[in-house]
C-alpha cells in the first residue's frame, strides 16, 4: 500500500442514543481537537452515551437541478427566474490532492430558497413537473452541539477513538444493516482505522469509521467477490466502485460529517471481518485505477441486471446528460433501442434478446449471490386489491380505490420515467425508477422496466394485474451480470469498463 490512499469517512451508525464498542488492543481517545481525554484498555467494553445536545438547525431547499460547471448552472438559474422561480447555487463536494494532481467532485446545486418547514419543502418537491426531479435538501444553519460521556469522562463535541497498533480493530456493537429492506438487522462490526462519534443534525450520536479507500473498497467489495468470479469482471466492479466513490464523496451526505453510509443507500460496508481473498486481489491489482471524464472522475453507477439494453442517467436520476452513462445494447443482439413505446418494450420484454445478461442462454456461477436465471425476465402478479393496499401503504388513502396504472415516458432500456396510479379520487403521478419501484411493492420492484397486463373481471373492471418485467435494478452503467459473462468469454477488465462506460478513460491515480 502507498501512503497517497485518500481516507474516506463512512457512518457506520447514523443515529444512536448510546455507542458501544470494544478495542482489540489499548487505545487512546481524543477530542475532536486531537486532545487526550482518556486511555483506554484492550477488549473492554466502552459505552459512549449522550450527556447533553442540541439539534442542528436546520432550513429545507428543494434542489431542482444539478449542474457540473458554472455556466450550465447560471443558465438554469435564468430559465428558472424566468419562471418566476427564485434559485440560489450551491458547491457541495471536496477536492482531494493526489500524486497526479487534484481531483475536484464539486458540482453545481440550484435549490430554492428556503421554505417555513420540512413538510412545505416536501409538498413543493412532490407537486413538481417534471416528476421524480426535485429534492428536499438540507441547509445546516447551525450545527448541532453537544457533549458525550463515556468512562466517567466528559468529551465536548466528539471523541475519536485511535487504536495505539495501526493493526488493531475496534469491534462496533449494534449497527444497523439493511435499513429499510427486508434483511434489516443489527449485528458487531469489525472495523480498522479509527472510529470517530459525533453528532448527527438529530443531535443523537453518529459513529464513523475513517479508514483508506482501497481498504473500504476490499470490504465493501469482498460480500460479492468470491474466486468463483472471473478476475477481469472483479477488476472492472472494483474500478467502478473505486470511481464512485472518489466521484460522490462530500455529495451524497452532504449535510452529515461523513462522507459515505455503509448501508445499500452508498454501498454496502459491513467492516473487514469477511474480506474475501478475490477482492484484495482485485483491488491489489488495480490499486488506484480510475475512470476519467474530461479530468473529473466518473461517478460510474452499476447494478445487478440491465436486461438487454443499459439506461440512460437522466431517465432514472436527474436530467442531466452524462457522456459516459448512456444506453446501449448490452451484447450482440439488435435491439431497436430507445424502447419508448409500450408495443416495442412488450416485444422486447417477451422476446429474452441474445445480450451478455441473458441468464436464460448464459449460465454463470451458481455460488454467486445474484446467481439468478429468473430475473433477466420476471412477472409479478397481484391481485387489485393487493396491489390498492400496497399503494395506500404509501400514498395514504385520498387517493380511494385503484383503478389502474397507466404508464408514462419510458426511458432508452424501457425502465418508465413516470407512471399515473389512477385512484376512484385522484391520479398520482409517480416517478422516476426508484419511486415506482418502492410503489409497487411492499419493498422494491425488481426494475422499472415492465409493461402491465390485466385480467377483467365479469363487470370489466381490473382482477390481477400481471407486471411482466425485465432485469434487476436501475441498469445505468456497468450490468454486473452481463461483465460477469463477458468476463467469463474471455474479455479482459478494460474491455468491459469500455463496453459499460463509453467515452470514459483509464487513469491510474495513485
Ligand atoms: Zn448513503
Ligand atoms: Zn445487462
């Protein structure tokens, strides 16, 4: 390892009254002013509990677009002030300094200003056209404070935990894994480098993990890596989450004093307990290989399964045009892609294309964890009335009983932008990929990809809905089981990080 690995800051806990941990070896604790406030023993149990604290103050924006240079930006702020929308520019991201020059992720937010309250904030960004692209963000206009007792003493503000040997662990109790999905649970995480605890904006307690990037990238890589991977598919994933990760730092929790959750929202980190032999190889290998855009790094998206075509970004995410996320075919076959029309996405969907991911012609590993022949193409059937239950779940129930779903704006890969749920009251429009996922399902859809078949009853109302469905996620960038058979058909890393991320170089960054 060179020592010009940039360290990364992940929130291994997000929101706790108490924080319990343990150290394999003596360590000290500091404040966050690199203050002694105590030293503390191998393999006791400490428990960081919240003395007093007060909540960051808080304004809600809503974001309305983003921009990665100045002028795009200006310019959106003159369409909107044409609009009679008042818009102020925000810089969120960091710059870091490497060997081979500084890397800037910065990029432009247009937000509103401020509204009375999180709920008005959020009323505005539900009301907005186009759905699914406005977002409540945070303005912090005074951080939280606070004070932690732990050991008898008293830490003002933070506490960061240093083990004395740079080898030693600390053992984090309770964290949270899999918030918001079905798998959610706690369980002891076993984490390198230091642990800092601090203050969220709730004012309850927050615990990061600061260790170096290609660590965390073992760790974070090591849950899909296993040998029974080919080596190039495991070098291109690891570039891909490489460059994701010096792309969105500073971004994604802009509002926190972290860089990076450690559940699904950023990527999954669960410690280094499980690190797998195939992802230090992999990680070894390209240490500090990026993808490179016009010397920003790319923020190279992937997901499980695209199903034949890969998305455009500004059809799941915001509307911006990102040159090296854009649609393609993900192999041989022809598609006649965009797949904008619901006669073109059903015969798409129907007809299972010769592409890298097409479970159904290519077999991979059956000891992988997205081994699965069943979602290259999937139905999921409900009956009206589930499905109204499902949807009231979340919209409440103004909207009275469901007659149906009509689709809207399909992007590139057939994933739909939007979608009106009509209600016996109202109409809904819904979008774009993420929301009517999570609307369709008691937790996510498999894609946003699918046309809708329906069974009427004797009076010609809806029975069942039949969603007929392609792939596995979002699909923008890297399809991990379509790089999976390219791998195994003998393509090396920097073919399949070509094929996936067009226009895109390679650079070794340190
Ligand atoms: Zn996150
Ligand atoms: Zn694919």
């Amino acid at each position: 390892m060179n020592n010009h690995i940039p360290s990364v800051r992940i929130g291994m806990i997000q929101s706790a009254e108490t924080i319990a941990f343990k150290c394999q070896g003596p360590f000290r604790a500091f404040d966050l002013h690199g203050n002694e406030v105590f030293k503390g023993k191998e393999n006791k149990e400490y428990v960081a509990s919240i003395q007093d604290s007060v909540p960051s103050e808080i304004a809600y924006r809503v974001r309305l677009a983003i921009a990665d240079d100045l002028e795009v930006a200006e310019e959106l702020q003159r369409e909107f002030k044409d609009n009679r929308q008042k818009t102020d520019l925000w810089y969120p991201g960091l710059s870091l300094d490497l060997p081979t020059g500084k890397i800037d992720n910065h990029e432009y937010w247009i937000v509103t200003e401020p509204f009375e309250s999180l709920d008005a904030a959020q009323e505005f960004a539900n009301q907005y056209e186009p759905v699914g692209q406005a977002f409540v963000v945070k303005e912090i206009l005074k951080r939280s404070t606070g004070s932690i007792n732990i050991d008898g003493q008293t830490a003002e503000q933070g506490l960061v935990i240093a083990p004395v040997h740079p080898d030693h662990v600390i053992y984090l109790a309770d964290v949270m894994v899999g918030i918001e999905f079905h798998w959610q649970h706690t369980r002891t995480q076993t984490i390198p480098g230091r642990l800092e605890i601090n203050f969220n904006n709730l004012g309850k307690l927050a615990g990061i993990n600061e260790l170096d990037v290609e660590t965390y990238l073992i760790s974070v890589n090591s849950s899909e890596m296993t040998s029974e991977n080919p080596l190039e598919l495991l070098k291109a994933q690891t570039i891909a989450a490489r460059s994701t990760i010096l792309a969105t730092m500073g971004k994604h929790h802009y509002d926190e004093l972290y860089h990076l959750c450690s559940d699904d929202h950023c990527q999954c980190y669960h410690g280094i307990e499980h690190i797998s032999d195939a992802s230090r190889q992999a990680a070894q290998d390209t240490e500090g290989e990026n993808l490179l855009y016009e010397g920003r790094v790319c923020d190279s998206r992937y997901a499980k399964i695209c199903g034949g075509v890969m998305e455009d970004y500004g059809a799941v995410w915001d509307d911006r045009h990102i040159p090296y996320l854009v649609p393609g075919v993900d192999g041989n076959a022809e598609i006649d892609y965009p797949l904008d029309t619901e006669e073109k996405v059903t015969d798409y969907i129907d007809n299972k294309p010769d592409v890298y991911c097409n479970t159904i012609k290519y077999a991979i590993s059956s000891k992988l964890p997205y081994n699965t022949t069943e979602l290259f193409r999937w139905t999921v059937s409900y009956s009206r009335k589930e499905l109204e239950e499902i949807i009231q779940e979340k919209l409440g129930d103004e909207m009275g009983e469901l007659i149906d779903l009509i689709p809207g704006e399909r992007g590139p890969s057939g994933r739909l932008v939007y979608m009106d749920v009509v209600g016996v009251h109202k109409t809904v429009r819904v979008g774009k990929e993420l929301q009517i996922r999570r609307m369709l399902s008691k937790s996510h859809l498999y894609s946003a990809c699918f046309y809708i078949a329906r069974d009427l009853d004797d009076s010609g109302s809806i029975k069942t809905f039949h969603l007929h469905g392609a792939g596995w996620g979002h699909g923008v960038g890297l399809c991990q089981v379509g790089a999976t058979v390219m791998a195994q058909l003998g393509f090396d890393y920097k073919e399949i990080l070509r094929h996936y991320y067009k226009n895109s170089s390679l650079v070794k960054l340190y």
